[in-house]
C-alpha cells in the first residue's frame, strides 16, 4: 500500500477513536406529568431519575412544562423518550406505538369531584351555571372522567384550567371556583400536605395509577435496564431511602413503589374513551 494512504488510514483510525473516547453516552428525556406544582414535582422526580440512571446506564434527564398539557406536549412532539402518564390510552395516541413497563405501587385511583368540607354545596345538581375548576385539558383522570359525569347529567358548568392540581385545589380553597374535579390520590396528597378538608360530591370506578411508558424509538435493551431500576428500587436500601423521602414529600399514605405492568392494565383507560363524549377524546 501506498505510504500516503497508510498514513491517511492511520490518521482516519486515530480520529475514530478520540471521537469515540470522547463521545457523550446517548440520553433520554423522561416526563412525568405534573401532578404537583412545579418545584414539588421536580423535587419529588429528580432523585429518582438520578437514581435510575445510575442503577440502568442509562441517562435520563427530566423535562418538565410548565403545566401537565406542556408537559404531555413534549410527549406529543416526539421529544421524550419514557413517561409516567395516562395520556396516551386514547384511539389516536395509541398509534403512536408507546409501550407500558411499570406503574406506582399504589391502589387505583378514581376521578372525583370535590368541594371544601365546609361548602354548602351537597350535590352535583348544584353545581349547575357555576365554575368547576380542573388541573388541565390532558388531565385524564381529574377533567376528562369527571366533566363527562357532569355532561352525562347535564350539569352545565363553566370549566377553567388551573395547570395541575395543586393550583386548583388553591383555587378551590380561595373561592375562585364552586368545586374541582380531582384525582383520589392527589386529594389525599393535598389533605396531608396542606391540612385541607374536602367532601366529596362524587366519585368514579377505579383507574389503575399512571403508567410508566417508553417510546418505540427506545432501544429494548435500554427499555429493560430502566425498566429492571424502576422496579428494583424497593429492594434496594438506597432506592427505598429515595422513594420514601419521595412519598413524605407529597405526604402518601402508602409507602412509594413501582411494579411492573403491561397495557393490558389499562383496559379501563380504554372503556373510558369508547364511550367518552366526542369533545373528551
């Protein structure tokens, strides 16, 4: 071979190999949706991605919206790569071929809709011609069970957005709004947290709690070592340590946990959209 050309291929091979000793590992973003307001949910989430990312080899990063419709927006846009959400059981969403792993540990939540304790309100009947706040328009669980129930009665409210449920819980709580629609966990959560007293005017059948999901560009052997971190985290002592700081955060009664699952948990997520009114699908 021509010694120019040895030289070049020796040159192309050392190239190659800082360029690959230099390389930044591939990451992915994961977005939970704000279930809290935006410092809680980042601090709640933080350590547990940084905790799975060391555990899988995996780098997460969080990506976060302002709100849970910014959030679940990213989701839509194709910039995350895994999520906790129930946004993505609907006909049009499930083409986009996202995969179930995992959910929380926790008993299934039902949507509800609540007033502060001390309301006059009794029933949904009296709601009629008031403002009924919710999280936001994604919020599957909190506005979309919960407004169908008021439009199934017909009950016709004014519906405002508050961005995630503890602002409308603030919101409720203020005055600005007769009732909310609300998820059962995250009334609790709030109750513990805030010392708020709630009645509830209604409540649905269960939901399984939101699913840990990841995107088909995802590599499998990347889905499993997430997969295999989230799940393993109550086993290990410094994994529990982390989702026990994370469940006092947000004062859950129940210990913090993920278990595995499929889609075939969400099949009431699914019920739901079959018979939701076309203006909630």
């Amino acid at each position: 071979m021509h010694t120019f050309a040895k030289a070049g291929l020796a040159l192309l091979a050392c190239v190659l190999t800082a360029g690959a000793a230099g390389a930044e590992p591939h990451s992915f973003n994961f977005s939970p949706v704000n279930q809290y307001n935006l410092k809680v949910s980042a601090s709640f989430w933080n350590p547990i991605i940084r905790y799975v990312s060391e555990k899988s080899g995996v780098r997460l990063n969080l990506k976060l919206g302002r709100t849970s419709a910014d959030t679940t927006s990213y989701v839509l846009a194709r910039e995350v790569d895994f999520a906790f959400t129930n946004h993505l059981f609907s006909p049009d969403r499930e083409k986009m071929g996202w995969t179930v792993f995992g959910r929380r540990d926790a008993p299934p939540v039902r949507s509800q809709i609540v007033v502060p304790a001390d309301s006059p309100v009794k029933s949904l009947a009296e709601l009629a011609g008031g403002t009924v706040v919710f999280p936001g328009p994604e919020a599957l669980i909190a506005y979309k069970v919960s407004y169908a129930e008021l439009m199934r009665r017909n009950v016709n409210v004014n519906p405002v957005f508050a961005g995630n449920m503890d602002a409308a819980f603030t919101q409720l709580f203020a005055g600005r709004a007769r009732a909310s629609g609300a998820n059962s966990q995250l009334v609790e959560n709030y109750r513990g947290r805030e010392s708020k007293a709630f009645r509830v005017l209604w409540s649905s059948a269960p939901f399984n709690d939101l699913a840990l999901m990841a995107s088909p560009r995802v590599p499998a052997a990347d889905v499993r070592a997430v997969a295999q971190a989230f799940l393993g985290m109550r086993k290990d002592p410094e994994g529990r340590r982390i989702l026990d700081a994370a469940a006092e955060l947000v004062r859950s009664p129940q210990p913090l946990g993920f278990v595995a699952a499929t889609d075939a948990d969400y099949a009431s997520y699914r019920a739901f959209y079959a018979n939701a009114p076309i203006t909630l699908r």
